[in-house]
C-alpha cells in the first residue's frame, strides 16, 4: 500500500532493518552515504535500489532535510553505481516514488536504477 510521504520515519521498515543488517541482501555497492542492493523482485535485467543510510522517508524529506554532504554522497554513489555496471552508454532509468500518488511503497528514500535493455516509455499514454 502506498505511504504518506509525510508520515515520520518508521525505523522498522524494510530498508531500515537491511540497514541494520536484520535482514540480508545482495550488496552492489556501500559506503558512508548509501547502501545498494539487487531488487527482490528485478523488473530489469539489472534493479538495483539505493538508499541512504540516514533515516528519510522520501526524496521531499531527503532533499529539507540532509546535510549538503549527505546529498552529494547519496548522489555520487548513484552515479558511481551506474557507471561501474557500464549503464552511461547506452542508457538507464532512475525511479523514485514519493507519497500515495507516486506509489511509494517503503516509507525510506529509495532510488531504483533499472538497466541493461530498452525500457520503453517511462508512463502509460
């Protein structure tokens, strides 16, 4: 069920508990600022999720509320992630729901990279 991107942060959501290594994952890459890690349910040949490892609940609360380097970690290690699974050329998607409307699921920032094939049309016409 989608969440409120308002609602304070919920530490025993999923990404809250890999976090904290109460539940495994298949890491791709981790440093200060983000954790990342295949999707369980892939909807590419490569789903990768990146998190931040501070306790946001959407990009909105991310983006208020970060410090500037907790940003520029966030989204360098994204790119970083990118460019080391060779997605500059020839191409990928990066995905972040917020809020009921946008269909978030998790109430922790996540970002899904998808890759390695032609996505289509981002939207439904």
């Amino acid at each position: 069920m989608p969440i409120n991107a308002t609602l304070p942060y919920d530490d025993q959501n999923i990404f809250a508990k890999i976090l904290r290594g109460e539940i495994p994952n298949k890491t791709v890459y981790a440093d200060e600022w983000a954790l990342a890690f295949h999707d369980i349910n892939p909807q590419a040949p490569l789903h990768v999720l990146v998190i931040p490892r501070g306790a946001y609940v959407s990009w909105d609360d991310f983006s208020a509320r970060a410090s500037a380097d907790e940003i520029a970690g966030f989204i360098r290690a994204v790119g970083h992630i990118a460019r080391e699974a060779g997605l500059v050329e020839p191409g990928y998607r990066l995905l972040a729901n917020v809020g009921g409307h946008g269909h978030q699921e998790v109430p922790h920032l996540h970002v899904h990279l998808f890759g390695g094939r032609p996505l289509g049309p981002m939207l439904a016409r």
